[in-house]
C-alpha cells in the first residue's frame, strides 16, 4: 500500500488515548512508506496524524476546499497540499489518492466520509479497502448498530464483513495492505468518478 487516506476529527476529544493512537499510526504509515491522505488541517486529531506522520519522515498530502482553508489553518508543513473548489471536490479526490480508508476517532464529518467512502464500496465506485482503527472501543456502538440494521433486513451481511477493524495498529495496518494490493489486481480498483 504505497497510500491511506485517513478520516478523524478536527477535535483531540476528551480522552488522551485518541491523539497517543493516531500518533502511532502517523509513525507507523510514515516507517512503511505510506503517504496519508487527509483533509489538510492542522488542529484536532488531523493534526496530530499529520505531525507525527511528518516528523517520522513521511510523505502527507493534506485536501482542503476552499472555503475551509480560508476559515481554517491549513496545515503549513504538509508534503502536499491540494485546495480545491468545495467538499465534493475534496472527498472525490481524497477517494483518488488514496489506496484504502481508515476511519479513527471523530466527529459527524469523519462519520459521513466513512459511510460515503463505504456505500462507494458497496456500489462498486471503487474496490479499495475501508477500514476502523476501533481506539479504546470507540466503533463498537457503530458496529452495534449496523448488526442492528442487518437483523432488521436493512443490510447484508457480507457489507458488515467487508468492514476492516482493528484495536491494534500493526494488524490494521497489515490487513488494509493485503486488502488493498488484493484490489489492484481487481478490476474497478479504481475510482469510477462516471458513477458518483
């Protein structure tokens, strides 16, 4: 897996195990030689994936629209930074750059990134891996819910089963680079913007 795009919030939220997890991941992806891809801010969580990911010797590459980086404090040390026209623009070509999904902790925004990028995978707009660094629980009412909407007939099995999640980084990361160099061999590994 050469790229991740990565999904977390513009918040450090209250318990500190957050930030230390996606430290750890931003140094791990930066030792495997993984460029991150994410939303380009500097505060919250975003920031700290994107430091320690940065300070390890990776590669980041920050997308932002721009109406946001003109409220917000783009991150000024990233490798790369596209500012594009608005949110669609920014999560079609977070979709492009990266060779799977990673939801961490976050707010609304990091919840509807995750089930775009997912429902994408679902309709076959892409054939990428999407995972959920599960940091101290924090997916489990998620999951909860969506084994709810499976017992209700609203979704299939085999949409929860495609879900990659993970308490630890070294597995996550392990399982989403098996996943993913098993979709580029795929047809539709790529992302079909005709069908968005």
């Amino acid at each position: 897996m050469r790229s991740l795009t990565v999904f977390t919030g513009s918040s450090h939220g209250h318990d500190p195990v957050h930030a230390c997890e996606v430290r750890r991941l931003g140094e791990r992806l930066a030792r495997q030689g993984v460029t991150v891809v994410y939303g380009g801010g500097q505060v919250g969580l975003m920031g700290v994936l994107a430091d320690a990911a940065l300070q390890a010797g990776g590669e980041v590459h920050g997308v932002m629209p721009r109406g946001l980086a003109d409220r917000e404090a783009a991150h000024p040390g990233l490798t790369r930074l596209d500012v594009v026209a608005d949110m669609h623009e920014r999560k079609r070509r977070m979709a492009e750059l990266g060779e799977g999904f990673l939801a961490m902790p976050g707010g609304v925004g990091t919840l509807e990134e995750l089930f775009e990028v997912w429902t994408w995978q679902h309709l076959e707009i892409h054939a990428k891996p999407v995972g959920l660094f599960d940091v101290d629980g924090f997916w489990q009412p998620l999951l909860a819910m969506v084994d709810h909407m499976i017992a209700a007939g609203f979704l299939s099995s085999s949409r929860r089963e495609s879900l990659i999640v993970e308490e630890d980084v070294e597995p996550l990361i392990a399982r989403l680079g098996s996943r993913a160099q098993q979709a580029a061999a795929e047809p539709g590994a790529e992302v079909d913007v005709s069908k968005i």
